[in-house]
C-alpha cells in the first residue's frame, strides 16, 4: 500500500472517516530524504500532501519577507513527537483486527513508510482515560503492603504492553515517558484514589513501587525513558489524581525516588513538575534544591494555562537542565468542517521547541466515537483523539496532523537551529542526523502568505494558504 502517495491520498481525504487498511496517511520511504513542501491546508484538500521543491536562486541582498534559516546558530538537540498511548487509546486498539491494527501502527510509527511517531506517554496505573481506575498494588480499605508484596502489572498486560511491544518491533528506539496519576489510595492522607497527597511515611515506599514498575516493564522488553513523578501535581480534579508540591515533589526526589533508581542501577531520567506553563515556579524552586538538582534531568510542562515561554524561564534559570512538553489536548472546532491546524502547530509544534523543549507530546492518541473510554466523576468526556477509532474505522484529526508535520520530517537526534524573520509568521527550524534542513511555518492569518526562505545565501519564494501549514525540507 506504499505506493499510495499523499498527493493522492488528500484527493480522497474528503471524508473524515478514513479506514487505516485501506488509506494510509503515510508517504512514499524515499520522500523522507528528498527535498519537497508538505502541505496541509484547512479544507482538507491537502492532508501532509507533497508540493514541488523549492526554487533556490543565489541572492546577496536578503529579501524584506525572508525566513532565515542560519544552521550554524544551534540550541537543542530533539528526542521526538508523539502522543500519549493512554489505556484507553490501548484498549480500543486492541479491539481492532489483527491487520488493520497492524497497518495502522505502521502508519504512524514506521520512520520509513509511516509518520514516524517516536514518543509516547504512557500513564503509570490508570489515567482519567481509562474505563476504571486501578494502581499496581490495590488494597481493601483500612490494609496496606508497605513490602509492595501485591504488586503487580497485570492490568497493563491486557493492553498497554501487547500494544507497546508491537510498536517497538515497528519502531525499537521509540522513547517513552511513564507517569502515575495517583499512588495507591493506602498510601495517601485522603486514603481514595481522587485527590489527596502521599503520606510522608510512605516516600521511600512509593519510590520502590515506580523503580518496580519500570523494571516490571523492562522484563517486557519495554524501556521507560524517562518517569515523572506525578502528572497535574496541582489539579485535584482528576479521577485518579494526586496533590504535590514542589517542596514535596523535591523532597521525594532527593531523598527517595532519585536514590533508589540510582541503586536499582537503572538509567531513567526523572522530569519534574509536568503541569502548565501558568507556574515555572514550581520548576525554579524544585532545582534550587541540591539532592533534587542532582537527580533530575529536567522540567515538564502542559499549556492548558500560561503561556508556553514559562519553559524560557526555567531554561534561564538552569541552562544545564532540560525542557519537556509532556501533554496538551488539540479539541476539532465544533460545527466546523475545517481542519484548524495553523493554531496548535504555531503553539506547540513550534512554541515549545522554540522555548527549549526536546520533544512535543500531545494528548491521548485515540478515543471511541464518544470521547471514551474515560474514567467516571473525574474523566474527561471532552477528550477526543489525535484519532477517533469505532472497531477497525479510523478518522483522523487535528492532533495527529498537527504532530505529524514534525514526526515525518524531524526525527531523534535532530537539531533546532536559528530561524528569524521580520514577519509574523510562526517557524521553526531542524537539521535532521541526515544533514537535512527542515522548517516547519504556520500561518495563522485570514490570507494567504507570500514570503522567501533563506539558507547558505540562496533563497526561494513561496506561499503558504490561510490557515494552512507546511512542512519545507531541503
């Protein structure tokens, strides 16, 4: 099915109920290392659809429109773009037939023929996207197991892992970031799985229980890149979900789950915070303290509030650390047959590796035609999918395109480079392990954009259509 090209594909793509099998959203394998304009526009009549290459002519005098692609000025190196696999997203994978679940984790993990997804979040216990809540060491009310004598990850072996190991044949270096939504409900103050905090006297425990979960994971042939120690940290809303502050979240840290992977001799890195960009404080503070400086690699931000620049502030703060976009939700217009990609690329896709971020996560991956499955008095009803996926039919959204015109086309190992313009145009710029450059621009105005890209003293002109992006490799 490789043959179909993306020019082809978005002349079909103008039903939003795509079967995988049948129509796959991927590129030839070779147009990866070839130069092109990818395209999608707002009407759906270009869905990552390859354009004619730029026209590059010699030019000494820049042009007053020019993008400037400068890949001598480098910053962070990227680790990928994905999504999150919730248990949700898993379970109703596996509901797919055989061939078709196949065909589309191709699709988009395959770095060759697919969109290259190369990072996933996976939820540490239950999410709220979940179709009920559990932990890996559930006890009856009013018991504990401080010798976590009960652990087990059964429940992620229905779905989560069987799905995690067929992508890792399709994409073995595939990064995954791990967080838990709560702890047991034993361990905390309010003794339920909604709200509440840890108890002091079980830090060293709950420790224990996530190096256990990941070398759970491990013994599945699953890697764990990196944990965090707690998703939303501030939200107590969720069901599950658990309250830390940052002195708590450093402590815990520095005192407990840093040591132990570090006895454990694993090599998972630690992010902290992963909540949103209205409070880089609680980053600042957790670094200023020393034990947990030394255990963490860095800082995880969502953008359902503040402003993504937060992760600027961090970096200033402490240069040697890094930045990661862990999570944010890309909603369809409602009413609206458009395709609004302009916004989320522009906010996310380009916002955050222009404020330092290694990686760009968004939200779950997949939902069923009513949002779900998702967890009662504390889910999320309004969480639809980069994916809507009803038993073997696939519709395709803004978040997966909207991820998708990175993953295709910047992969692990890339490099932000500089890109300025005196315009108002949102761009970003790689260069890729292959000595590809690539620029990613959004134009999120009401009419159609005329202006030139500049690199090593040639230029090229192009447009780029209201409310369209697109994707320049070279």
């Amino acid at each position: 099915m490789k043959q179909w090209s993306h020019t082809l594909r978005s002349a079909v793509a103008g039903s939003l109920a795509i079967t995988a099998l049948y129509l796959p959203a991927v590129a030839p394998a070779q147009s990866k290392k070839a130069a092109g304009i990818w395209l999608t526009t707002p009407d759906r009549a270009n869905l990552l659809a390859r354009k004619p290459v730029l026209r590059w002519k010699k030019a000494d005098v820049i042009a007053s429109d020019a993008i400037v692609v400068d890949d001598t000025k480098r910053f962070q190196t990227m680790d990928g773009f994905g999504h999150a696999l919730t248990g949700g997203s898993a379970q109703l994978l596996m509901k797919m037939s055989a061939a078709k679940r196949s065909a589309l984790l191709h699709e988009l993990f395959d770095a060759k023929g697919g969109i290259g997804t190369s990072y996933v979040r996976v939820s540490i216990g239950a999410s709220d996207m979940n179709d009920h809540v559990y932990t890996y060491d559930d006890m009856p009310a009013g018991q504990t197991d401080a010798e976590l004598q009960h652990f087990s990850v059964a429940e992620d072996e229905k779905d989560v892992i069987p799905v995690l190991r067929e992508i890792l044949v399709i994409q073995p270096h595939l990064h995954i970031v791990a967080s838990p939504w709560t702890a047991p409900a034993w361990m905390k103050d309010n003794g339920a799985v909604k709200g509440g905090s840890l108890q002091p006297q079980f830090y060293e425990v709950y420790a224990h229980y996530l190096v256990d979960y990941v070398q759970a994971m491990q013994r599945h042939g699953i890697t764990i890149n990196a944990i965090t120690p707690q998703n939303e940290p501030e939200n107590p809303k969720n069901t599950p979900s658990m309250i830390v502050t940052s002195a708590e979240e450093a402590e815990f840290i520095g005192k407990h789950l840093g040591p132990a992977i570090a006895r454990s001799g694993l090599r998972t890195k630690i992010i902290d915070f992963d909540h949103n960009c209205d409070h880089p404080e609680y980053g600042i503070d957790l670094l200023k303290d020393p034990e947990a400086y030394r255990y963490t690699d860095g800082t995880g931000f969502h953008l359902y509030l503040g402003t993504v620049d937060a992760m600027s502030q961090v970096h200033d703060a402490f240069p040697n650390k890094n930045l990661y976009f862990t999570e944010q939700m890309v909603i369809p217009k409602r009413g609206h047959p458009e395709l609004a990609i302009a916004e989320p690329v522009a906010r996310l896709i380009i916002g955050a590796p222009e404020n330092w971020s290694r990686n760009v996560l968004l939200w779950n991956l997949a939902a069923d035609p009513q949002n779900g499955p998702h967890t009662s008095d504390g889910g999320c009803p309004i969480c639809v999918g980069a994916m809507t996926l009803d038993g073997d039919t696939v519709t395709r959204h803004e978040a997966y395109y909207t991820a998708a015109h990175a993953s295709e086309f910047v992969p692990p190992g890339s490099v932000r480079v500089s890109s300025a313009s005196p315009g108002t145009l949102p761009h970003v710029a790689f260069v890729t392990p292959s000595g590809n450059r690539v620029l990613i621009v959004s134009n999120t105005t009401a009419d159609e954009a005329h202006f030139a890209i500049r690199n090593c003293g040639k230029q090229a002109q192009t447009t780029l259509p209201a409310g369209a992006v697109a994707t320049y490799v070279w």
